[in-house]
C-alpha cells in the first residue's frame, strides 16, 4: 500500500521544482504523486503533464477549471485518492518544497510506525535545531497573532496549524473532506474542528493526532497569499468559528459552487 502526496498548483510554471520532483519519482516506490493544478493561467497543467510522464503509475494530475483556492483543490485531490485501492495514507506538501520530501517522508513514517494515530502534521514552531527553519520576521511575528486566535477558536495545544505538510489516513478523508471548506486558506483550522467534533472532544482527539517537528523549512517568496488576505485572516477565522459552533454548517453552502469547478482525472469524471 501507497502514501500519495497531494500537490496544489497555482501559477507555478516558473517556481516548481521539475528535477526535485523527477528525482523523488524515479527513486520511491512506496509513494504516489497527485497534482492538482487549481485553474493556473501560465503552463503549469504542461508541466505537471511533463513531470507524470516520468512515471505515469506514480503520479496523477487533476486539472480544475477555475482557481478555486487550495482548499478546493486539497479536497479534490483527496476524494479521488480515496477511491483508490491501493493508498492507504494521504497528505499534502506545498509545490514549492518549502517543506521537502525527507520532512514529509518522516511524517508519514510517524503514522506508519503508531497505529493509534489518525494525523501526523508538521510544525516550525516546535523544538528542533533551529538551523533548518527559515522565517520572515514579519511573517513570523503575524503568525504568532494568527497563532493566537486559532487557539482561542480550535481549544487544542497545536503550536503550528498553517504548516502546509500533513499526513493522516485515507479512513479520514469522509470526515474531514465530506463538505467544502469555507475558507480557501484557512481549511486547516477546519479540518482540526472537523476531526475534533467527530471524535467527540479535546482529550479523544489529541490521542490521534501528532505535531511533529520539521528540520527545514523556507519561506519562498512570490506567496499566493497576499497582504490584503494576510489581513482579513481575523475575520475569516471569526467567520469560520461562528459559523461552526453557532450555524453548526461548516462548508455544506458551498459544496455545488465548488464542484462546478472540478473537470477531468485522467479521462475519468470527478466525482460528486
């Protein structure tokens, strides 16, 4: 059984990292490749079109009609990897590499080796040598705001909920992905309430979750979240904690504009 990787593309003609990719195909049989390309208007579908063909068994491209956001496309990746037979974990890393495979790959190794957990997640914010991790400071001062609310709103000990490298159990894809996600940027907080409230509380869900570690981390610039989003994040997060704990609808509104949205996996349609 396989772990497949979920790669969301936006626009990453020029910045993804062909060589990287090609190499970590050629040399890993345990690992599947699913690239989402999330309506980019450059040549990224021809890219990621070129990278599959390394090894078409290892690696899938889903193309989406329009820019939806990462969420949309983390989601689209997801429910067509569930219907596959032979994966049995799922994750995703950001097309950038700012987390690299051998961080990824000691995730999932974390998952495989503890049966009782459900999600293996990355942190920069938690004890490593600190050589690995590199921040911008005003980046790093608006994450520990951001931080700050997103305790208040999940009530979990997570250091580090935005690092975009996770891994957790195909079992969990109908729980987390079910619905759209209100947010496009922020649906890893609504993944975390999603599992919390389907294991029944706090104490049930931190015994199948794990934060680990990551030994490197970059910020690479030409971020698709701009300042303008990086400042409505407090009113995204006030929007996601309402509707959640006081409308108790998460993403359900949002569900058929979403799914417009998916075109073709392979000759195959999306499916609903």
């Amino acid at each position: 059984m396989k772990t497949a990787i979920i790669i969301p593309c936006y626009n990453e003609a020029n910045r993804i990292n062909k060589a990287a990719f090609k190499s970590f195909i050629n040399k890993s049989e345990n690992y599947h490749l699913c690239f989402v390309n999330d309506g980019s208007k450059d040549e990224t579908l021809k890219v990621l079109k070129s990278i599959q063909k390394v090894d078409e068994s290892k690696v899938t491209v889903i193309d989406m009609k329009r820019n939806s956001g990462k969420a949309a496309a983390v989601r689209a990746g997801a429910r067509y990897l569930y219907n596959r037979e032979d994966i049995a974990n799922v994750g995703f890393i950001d097309a950038d590499l700012s987390t690299d495979f051998e961080d990824f790959i000691a995730l999932d190794d974390t998952l495989k080796r503890n049966t009782t957990l459900k999600m293996v997640f990355g942190s920069r914010a938690k004890d490593n040598d600190g050589d690995g991790i590199q921040k911008d400071p005003l980046r790093a001062l608006f994450s520990k705001i951001i931080k700050m609310c997103v305790f208040l709103i999940l009530g979990l000990p997570i250091e580090d909920t935005q690092c975009g490298a996770k891994v957790f159990r195909k079992e969990l894809i109908p729980v987390i992905y079910a619905t759209s996600f209100l947010s496009k940027w922020l649906f890893d907080v609504e993944m975390f309430i999603r599992l919390k409230k389907h294991m029944g509380g706090k104490d049930a869900v931190m015994q199948v979750i794990k934060e680990q570690a990551l030994n490197r981390w970059v910020h690479v610039d030409d971020s698709k979240l701009g300042l303008k989003d990086s400042l409505e994040i407090p009113l995204r997060l006030l929007v996601i904690w309402f509707n959640y704990n006081i409308l108790s609808t998460g993403g359900d509104f949002y569900a058929m504009e979403e799914a417009e949205a998916f075109t073709e996996i392979a000759g195959l349609p999306m499916a609903a």
